[in-house]
C-alpha cells in the first residue's frame, strides 16, 4: 500500500512539475495527430482542384477554397490581398525524340520549363553538344555552339547529405542556360532534370532570358534523368546524333491573382505581427502536394490548433498563403511591399516550402541572442525527434520581410525524398504520409506559441 502511496505521489509530483510550456507542446503534438485537418484539407487541393500554375482557373479556385476554410475556423478576419502574377501556359504535350540515324529514333520525356517560348511549329532537330555547366560555354566558343541544342547535364551531386545544397549547385543551368546558350548562337537547350533520382520523369522549373530580346529567345526543356543518361550515353558512341523536340508554351500578359490571409488578433501586443505561410501556386505537371500545398495547410493547421487548445495570442498571428512563388515571388514581394507602406512591424515569419515529410527541425534568419534562446527551446522539442535548430535560409516568401529586428524561420523535414518528386507529376497526393504532414503542423505551431510567448529579442530587451 505504502508502495502504491509512493508511485502516486510521485506522479502527481512529475505532473505538477512539468511546465505549461511542456504541457501547451503535448496538447499541441496530440491535438495535430488525432484531430488534423491538414490532410483532409490538401486533399481537396490536390484531387478536387490539382496543380495550380500562377494566372490559371485552378489558382483562383485554391483562393476561393482555402479562403472558405479560413472563414469557417472563425479567425478575427480574413481576407485577399491582390497581386498581380505572370500567367505562362504549358499548352500541348512537349514531345522529343533522340535520332542516332536517319528514321532511327527514341522518344524521350521532356518538359518545358517555366516561362520559355515555344520552338517553331514544326519543332526544332539539331545536332547536340553537351556541357557541364554554363561556363563551359565560353571555352567551347561560339563556332562550335553555333546552330546546336546544348544539352546541361550537370547531376545533383548526391554525397551532399542537404539535398537542397545539391539542388543549388546546378539549378544555374535551369534558371540561366537558355540566356547564356543563346549568346552562342544556340537554337535551344536541354537541361537534365533536377533529381537525385533515375526515373522518366522531367522536371519542370523557372528560368530566365535576363534582358534578351523576345525575338532572340530560344526554347528551354528539362529532360528525365533516365533520359539524360541515354542522351549523354548516345552522344558518347555518336557525336553526330541529333535530336527534337517541340512544345507549344506560350507567356500571356500578367492576370490579377490574391494571397490570401487568415489573422487572430494579439491580446496584449497587437500590433506585433507574427507570420505562419507557404506558397498556393505550384507547377502543373501534378497536384503540387509537397510543392507546395503541403505548406499552405500546415500553416492554416497552425491558427486552427492555437484556437482548439485554447490558447490566447499575446502578438497578431496571421496565415499567408502566397501567389506566385515558383515563377515570380510576386506574393511574397507584394506582402511586404503592402506591409511596409501600413509601416506594420512584423516580428516573426515562418514559413514551410520543403515539402510534407517528418520534420527534423528548423532554419533561423536571425541575430545571435536569437539564436541563442532558440537553442534554449531544443529540450522542448526533444520528446518529439525535432532535433535541427541552426542558422541557415528561411525560405522565399517570407524573405522580403527580412529586417535586423525579425526573426525568419523555416521548417526543416527531411530532404531525402523531396527531389523525386519536386516540380514533377510525380508530386501527387499519395507520395504525402499523413502523420508526417502532421507532426509538420505541430512542429510550426509549437515554434509559433513559443515566439508568441516570449517575444523576439532585441538589443533593448536582451536583459529583460
């Protein structure tokens, strides 16, 4: 009996001695895994309405649902804000083939990238010169570039452990290989797709001509990565192979589009704006599951989760579901340009734009004592594998917000998987796990209460 005694006031004692912090995670973490509404949410996203390129009738219907279900989890207010956004329309199916000899061929999958012009009518065949890089093109010259497609084939490096460190060291040739190709006399580019992953499917991307006149722009397109190594591989027992493709894209002038904006009022500090966002728009070879619908409903979870534990804000917290990240960042650049005319202070963003995968932690854009007191938070967060709280990039959207006094959060999930479907039609909803966009969503709201709680710091409160 006495033993009995003894367990149940020691239980009672580690109740009481867990702290509300301790205590407002848990309720968070329980509540995201056995109430959620972020997988019945991007369900609809990415089965009722699909990919949602910037300027098509699917984003504006991704405005007009998500803004619905923003209204129904009774926020202070919500509301669009307009921006306008590029509207650039893949049109046909692209088709290319590689010829080894006349009326030999092999039909490959190909993509158009983001924002390229059409090849003419009847397509483009040519011979074909491969390059690893975009500075390979000067030591080629021009007399041998001339006339010719350059094929970028420059893989993601795969010992890099941080895909997206892979991802930036050859996304280059995507953005700026048709602008630099076309100053060699090229008729048009091939760029291997980016993917850590052999499989036929391309990956589409934005990309730019810089200051090239329209009439000198040449067309750009991704290749599968399994296709690339069949094209590189041709090219090495046959310099003389050539190859085609077509497609039919078109650039349209600019349509009005929305972010659209969710906000709990702060009962102390009001006028202290906190953020919670990803992007609406996606490319429209999928549904845009992890890229990045994933996202947007973990932030919409966030508000809906602070409101079902009955936790009261101190600071304004807002849901931003921006407009136009994969080819423009218009959303991202208007909110901040509207927020810095109504001279709002926004102390803290947090975005999630690296798909709907286990979380393992977050990326701070901030100062030192920032820093600092966020490394106080790990143990919080221990009980719940989220273990990465480092310096590093935010993320796009939230990035015009920047200031000495902000603090920029991203959401860190494992990145291992992100590449084989990123920008792809392979990036559909049943690639989503439930519990991990889940736990993604508690994982933000938790980093949210804490920031609200105790604020951000600055030179001025350092001591307080």
């Amino acid at each position: 009996m006495k033993k009995i005694a003894l367990l149940f006031l020691l239980g009672v004692f580690l109740g009481f001695s867990q702290t509300k912090d301790e205590k407002q995670l848990k309720l968070i973490y329980d509540t995201a895994l056995t109430e959620g509404k972020a997988y019945d949410w991007l369900n609809h996203l990415s089965n009722q309405i699909g990919g949602r390129l910037s300027g098509s009738v699917q984003a504006q219907q991704a405005v007009e649902y998500t803004k619905k279900e923003l209204e129904l989890l009774g926020l202070d207010r919500v509301w669009l804000q307009p921006v306008m956004v590029p509207k650039w329309v893949r049109g046909l199916p692209e088709f290319a083939y590689i010829e080894s000899a006349p009326g030999v061929t092999n039909n490959v999958p190909i993509c158009a990238l983001g924002g390229s012009v059409a090849t003419p009518s009847l397509g483009i065949k040519a011979n074909v010169i491969e390059v690893q890089g975009i500075e390979e093109l000067k030591k080629i010259g021009k007399e041998k570039i001339e006339g010719k497609i350059v094929f970028f084939n420059r893989p993601m490096d795969p010992t890099l452990i941080n895909t997206f460190d892979a991802y930036s060291g050859c996304v280059d040739q995507r953005y700026s290989g048709a602008e630099a190709a076309g100053e060699y006399g090229a008729v048009g580019i091939i760029v291997r797709s980016m993917n850590l992953r052999l499989d036929d499917y391309p990956h589409a991307g934005s990309m730019s001509y810089g200051d090239i006149a329209e009439s000198k722009r040449i067309p750009a397109a991704a290749i599968s990565t399994n296709a690339a190594e069949l094209l590189s591989t041709s090219l090495s027992l046959n310099p003389d192979i050539k190859f085609y493709f077509k497609q039919n894209c078109k650039q349209y002038k600019d349509v009005q589009s929305y972010n659209v904006i969710g906000e709990i009022k702060g009962s102390e500090y009001p006028n202290e704006i906190m953020i919670v966002g990803g992007h609406l728009d996606s490319w429209d070879l999928g549904d845009g599951s992890h890229d990045d619908g994933a996202g947007c409903v973990q932030s919409m979870d966030v508000l809906r989760l602070l409101k079902k534990t009955g936790y009261t804000p101190k600071r304004t917290i807002r849901v931003v579901l921006f407009m136009n990240e994969e080819n423009g960042l218009r959303g991202g650049n208007k909110y901040a340009e509207v927020a810095n005319n109504k001279k709002e202070k926004h102390v803290f963003a947090l975005e999630s734009d690296e798909g709907g995968f286990s979380p393992r932690g977050f990326a701070f854009d901030c100062s030192g004592v920032n820093l600092e007191r966020v490394q106080e938070w790990r143990a919080l967060f221990k009980p719940y594998l989220i273990h990465f709280f480092e310096k590093g990039y935010a993320g796009a959207d939230i990035g015009p917000l920047r200031k000495e006094t902000t603090v920029l959060a991203g959401l860190r999930p494992d990145s291992q998987r992100y590449f084989d479907h990123h920008h792809a039609a392979s990036d559909t909803f049943e690639h989503v796990n439930k519990r991990e966009l889940e736990l993604g969503a508690a994982s933000m709201a938790s980093l949210m209460y804490l920031f609200d709680q105790y604020g951000v710091l600055t030179p001025k409160n350092t001591k307080d």
